[in-house]
C-alpha cells in the first residue's frame, strides 16, 4: 500500500519549518548578545545600565553606527548589545522577505508574492526611512 503524499513529505520545502526556525535564530541570537554586553559591561563597570539616545534616529542610522562600533579599533560592550538588538530589529524582516522569495521561486503563487512585496516594502520604509 502506498503511502499518500503529505504537507511535509521528505521531498517539500516547510516553509513553516523555516519561518519558525528564522524567528528562533534571531531572538535566541538576540538574547545571547544582549545579555552577554550588559554581563560584560556589569563586570567591568559594576552596574548593569546602558544609556541609549535612540531619538531621532531609524534603523539605518543604528546600522551605520554599529558599522563604525564594528571596525573601530576598541571593541565595547555597548557593540553587542548594539548587534543583539539589530538582531532582534530585523528578524521580522528576514521573515518576509524568506516568505517572498518562497511564495515567488517555489510555490508561484503570484498574488502572496505581491502582497509579501507590500509588507516587505511597508517595513523596510518604517525600518530605515522613516
């Protein structure tokens, strides 16, 4: 007797599988950054507050900073913290657009493509434009 094909056949791409496995990625990377910058600056500075102005400024401008942190010539705790939440910021973005290029290349369904499209674009322009 054969067996019938399922959803999650050894053969199909699970995409569920995926998403669940970007958002876990990007919020335990997230975390473990986070909370080893705040441990490092506790040990060397005996107190486990950071001091963010995060006024006035988009994803973009947080990226470009963290890039000048990234290759500067003295590494700080601030700069994992920096990546934990960069992590966390565009996890949700890596989640939609891996969902668009999957509704695009592998299902072809044309009509969630456009609309994973518009999301994408919404949080790209509320991420960095705005």
């Amino acid at each position: 007797m054969e067996r019938p094909e399922t959803k999650h056949s050894h053969g199909h791409f699970d995409m569920e599988l995926l998403v669940g496995y970007i958002l876990l990625v990007g919020v335990l990377l997230s975390v473990f950054l986070i909370c080893a910058g705040l441990m490092w600056h506790w040990i060397s500075k005996g107190e486990l507050s950071l001091e963010y102005p995060f006024r006035g400024t988009n994803l973009f401008g947080f990226l470009l900073l963290l890039t000048k942190q990234f290759f500067s010539d003295t590494f700080h705790p601030r700069l994992l913290v920096n990546l934990g939440i960069a992590a966390l910021l565009l996890t949700p973005l890596i989640r939609v657009v891996a969902s668009m290029f999957y509704f695009a290349m592998i299902e072809r369904n044309w009509k969630y493509t456009v609309f994973t499209g518009f999301v994408t674009v919404v949080l790209v322009y509320s991420l960095f434009l705005r």
